[in-house]
C-alpha cells in the first residue's frame, strides 16, 4: 500500500496479489487440504480488511478455481488467469470469459533487452484490466485489438521469426 501510494497509483486500480500454484493437495501444492482454502480466504480477509481503508481494488493471480471462488466470495474484483490451463478450473473460468488477463505463455527474448517481454493477453469483453501511469489510469484497451491478438496469438521462439498464428478458442 505504501509503494502504491508512493508511486501515486490511481483510485479504483487494481494490486494484483499471487496465489500462484494449484490449490489441492498432491499437485503444487504440499499443504493439506483442509488448510489450503482457509489459508487463501484468511489471506484475503486480511486484504480485503486493508483495502477496505484506501483507495484500490484487489486483483488475483492464479488459477481458475482460485479466481472463482475469490470472485463468488466478492474478496477480488479484477483476475489475471495464470497460462496453466491443467490448473483446477482454469479451462472453465477461461471460457466462462470473467478474467481480465491471462497470462501468455509466449515470452520474447531479445539481447538488448535484460528482460522478457511480456505478451499477457487483455480480454477483449472486459474493458480496463487495471494499467496506469503516473498521470492516471492508462486508456481502456480497444476490444477489436485485443479480440485479435487472442484470436492470433504469434509464437516465437529464439532465432526464428514467426512459427505460427493460431486459432486460439
């Protein structure tokens, strides 16, 4: 909240917080199972708790089911859908189309750059996925773009071009 305000991040954007693994025992995660869900739920009362005092929305990182269920609950506003689509729930919560982003596996390497960069895909039906400058909220991402960068999502790889456009659904 501090580096929020630090930087002079907008009102009513979002801090995405991580719960990047999946949550049931046997697969990432080595925590029992009835201590999975209440550890993420008392980790977002705190934040809701926090967040209910200042200016910002609570964003989630993660997996489909934990989107969900953070999203049923009302604890998160704003959900950037983890790449693994074997993760519990993400294939459902992806077609279901609530997510705001989701992460693209795809990441470009250049040499002059010490960084990937990042090729996250925005939703083309949600309009503000929660980008800002200093100056304020960064503008709403046009949906015909981002309809076309999901329908068309480039893959590369190192030392070749274009590999291939897909058909992504």
């Amino acid at each position: 909240v501090q580096l929020a305000r630090d930087l002079g991040q907008p009102a009513d954007t979002p801090i995405y917080f991580g719960v990047d693994f999946d949550p049931y025992p046997g697969k990432d995660c080595a925590m029992p199972a009835a201590r999975i869900w209440p550890s993420v739920e008392q980790y977002f009362n705190q934040i809701n708790e926090v967040f209910a005092q200042t200016r910002w929305q609570v964003g989630i990182y993660g997996a489909g089911v934990t989107c969900k269920r953070l999203k049923e609950s009302g604890k998160a506003k704003f959900f950037w859908l983890s790449t693994s689509l074997g993760h519990v729930g993400s294939p459902e919560f992806f077609n279901g189309g609530e997510w705001h982003l989701f992460q693209n596996v795809t990441e470009i390497k250049r040499p002059y750059a010490p960084d990937t960069i990042d090729t996250d895909v925005a939703n083309p039906t949600q309009p503000y996925f929660g980008a800002w400058t200093s100056h304020g909220s960064a503008p709403r991402h046009d949906p015909e773009t981002a309809t076309a960068f999901l329908h068309n999502r480039y893959f590369i790889q190192d030392s070749v071009d274009l590999l291939a456009a897909t058909n992504y659904k």
